[in-house]
C-alpha cells in the first residue's frame, strides 16, 4: 500500500459490533476478564493499552517504515523516555541548534545522570572526535529548528552503526510524508504528534517509532507503561484522524511555503530566508536526496534588525503571531524572544508555520508589513 491509503486504513479499526465505519473512542478505563483471568481483547488498563492509542501507535510504525511505536503525551516525554532508556551515565550527541525544549531536559533533568555534547553534525569529523566508549545515542534533528539546517542521515547511521551507537531522527518538521529516517538507516524516529500529523493545533503529543522490535523496545514500552505518561484515548483519537489527511495537507503547506520562501528572497527588505526547497539553501543537493518533501516550515532575517522583526510579526493579519507549528492555521514568531536568554537565535529572524491558506492571502498580507 502507499502512503495515502495507509494514512488513511491503518490507524482506522472499523467496529465489529456498530459496523461504525469511523473507530469509536474507547473511554473505558479497564477491560473485562474471562473465566480464565485472561484479557481476550488484549486490552486490561488505560495506562497499559487501549484501542485508540494501538491505532495510532499502528499507522505511525508503517508509515515511518518501523516495526513498532510508543505513543506519548508530549513530543517532550516521547524524547525524554528515550533518554529514560539509557544506563545511567551514558554519553549522548545531539545537535548544537537542538529544539530548545528537549536541550534544556538534558541540561535540566538529565544533567546528573546523562553526559551530553551539544555539536555541529554536519562536521563528520567532529563527529568522530567527539565519540567515546560511553556514547551510545546521536541525537539528530533535520530540518533543524528555526534554522532549518539539514543533516546527512545516511552518513550519520553509518558512523553509528561502525560504533554500536543508536541514531535518533526527530522527523517532526519533515513528517513521514517528507523524509523517511528509518529507510535512511536511523533506529529511532521521534515526532512531537502536537504539530503537523495532527496539524490542526488542538491536540498536544508525541510518538516514538523503532526500526526494530528488540531490548530496547521492552525498555521503552517499560518507560510508557510503567513511568505512565501517555497519551488520552481522545487525544489518539484525534491525531490518527489528522494523519488520514497528512500527505495532503503536506503537499499544500509546501506549496505555499515554496512560493513564501520565492516571494520573501525577492524582497529588498529581506536579508536571507532558510528553506531547504530553495535552490539558494546551502544544502539544497542533500534535501533533495533525502527528502521527498520541504515541508511547511521556513524562517527569514530582516535587514533592519530585531524592530523590523517585531514590527513585522505585529503587522500581519492573515498569520497569527504565536509559538507552535503544523496547524492548517499561519504562523508567525519572533523565535529569540520564545527561546529566551540562552538562546542562539538571531535577533532579526522570524519563523513561519506556512498554512493552507489561499497563497495570495498570505503573500498580500506579508508585502503590506515588509
Ligand atoms: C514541538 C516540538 C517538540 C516538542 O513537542 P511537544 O509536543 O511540544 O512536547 C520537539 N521537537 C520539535 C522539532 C518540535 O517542534
């Protein structure tokens, strides 16, 4: 099957006894027994299992080509049980333009009990340098946050697999619909579900997707299960009925966000746009060679500095200025003042979540506030 009828068919159990063409929600906390003491539907507790969240957790391991996945409450708790998943003491490399939520979880919670370089993983060299025999995770996040600077996949699982290092993908920019990390040969493909494959912004998740179905996995259903933190049979509900329309709510946002991106290089008032469709993007040759799709994101500096930045993402009327991405909604944000102090940031740089609005509404509405 392709991916729009897997989207489609896969995170969607027609009822047995209703013949309700559309799943129902399963509210029900437990689940009865048999005269055996056995549980016949495989259900036994909400925190255990439950058939929204089994949907979910199903359409997003085909999609991502995995075997299996662990649905979350956060994108932040589905990034922070795969850390959980690591013996104390554990050396891990992430990116050094990391999304700032899970980079202040390892300075924070994890400080006493992971050790972490923050580097450039485009510098394979580097890379090398920095491995040592405690290392066990590379964190990559590609197209990175707000820079949308991209990392080569392919050549990141081979320096992990010649270490016996397991590679982690946060796809949550890119969706499954736009890059395919597993088939790149990363081991862990991580989604914050609150963005595009729910995509209507009234939802907040996340998921983790493994290429195998090995140890690991038993910890990190062990992290689900036990540490607790999963997601509502509502909240499963609603992000496997976003995912019946992401190929092509995605092949919109990157339609839009391709003209934007066209649009904003043109104008005098811009100093540089960040868009990995863009053939100007420095690594314009790679995102076509691991990216099926550019994705809905795209972040531009202006040459009059930060005022001009403020000025422009109080001006707009057709985008919203607020945090968050993937909604069918446009959005604006002055990502420095979001990440706050520590952050690397430029002052004059905007991002934008591109929506699935009429591009000559959003492209009208950014010329009057240029
Ligand atoms: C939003 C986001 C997260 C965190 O997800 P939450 O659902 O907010 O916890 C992680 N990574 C990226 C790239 C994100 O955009």
């Amino acid at each position: 099957m392709k991916f729009e009828t897997i989207s489609i068919h896969e995170g969607n159990k027609k009822d047995e006894d209703s013949k309700a063409v559309v799943q129902p929600i399963v509210l029900s906390t437990t689940f009865e027994r048999a005269e055996d003491g056995g549980y016949p539907s495989g259900y036994m507790y909400i925190r255990k299992d439950n058939p929204n969240r089994k949907s979910l957790e199903n359409v997003m391991a085909k999609l991502e080509g995995g075997k299996v996945s662990c649905a979350f409450a956060t994108g932040n708790t589905a990034a922070m049980s795969v850390f959980q998943c690591l013996p104390a003491g554990s050396h891990i490399i992430c990116p050094d333009d990391m999304y700032y939520g899970i980079r202040s979880q390892l300075k924070t919670l994890f400080k006493d009990i992971l050790e972490v370089d923050f580097i450039d993983l485009s510098d394979l060299d580097l890379l090398q340098k920095t491995i040592k025999k405690n290392t066990r995770l590379i964190w990559v996040e590609s197209p990175s946050n707000p820079l949308l600077k991209l990392v080569d996949i392919k050549k990141l699982a081979a320096i992990s697999k010649n270490n016996e290092i397991k590679l982690a993908v946060d796809n949550t920019f890119a969706t499954p619909y736009g890059q395919l990390p597993i088939s790149l040969g990363a081991d862990i493909v991580m989604h914050s579900t609150t963005k595009f494959l729910n995509g209507h912004g009234d939802v907040c998740g996340g998921i983790i997707i493994l290429k195998e179905e090995d140890d690991f996995y038993e910890q990190l259903k062990t992290v689900q299960v036990v540490g607790g933190a999963v997601p509502s049979p509502f909240d499963c509900y609603l992000v496997t009925r976003g995912i019946k329309t992401l190929a092509y709510r995605m092949k919109g946002h990157a339609e839009n966000a391709m003209k934007l991106a066209g649009f904003l290089e043109a104008h005098p008032a811009v100093e540089s746009v960040y868009y990995p469709g863009l053939p100007s993007h420095p690594q314009h040759q790679l995102a076509k060679e691991q990216m099926n799709s550019f994705g809905g994101m795209l972040s531009f500096c202006l040459k009059n500095g930060e005022s001009a930045a403020h000025k422009f993402v109080n001006g707009v009327k057709v985008f919203t200025q607020a945090t968050s991405l993937g909604g069918v909604e446009s959005l604006v944000e002055h990502r420095y003042s979001t990440e706050g102090p520590d952050s690397t940031t430029p002052k004059n740089l905007v991002r934008i979540s591109v929506g699935l609005e009429n591009i000559e509404d959003l492209i009208n509405d950014i010329n009057l506030n240029l």
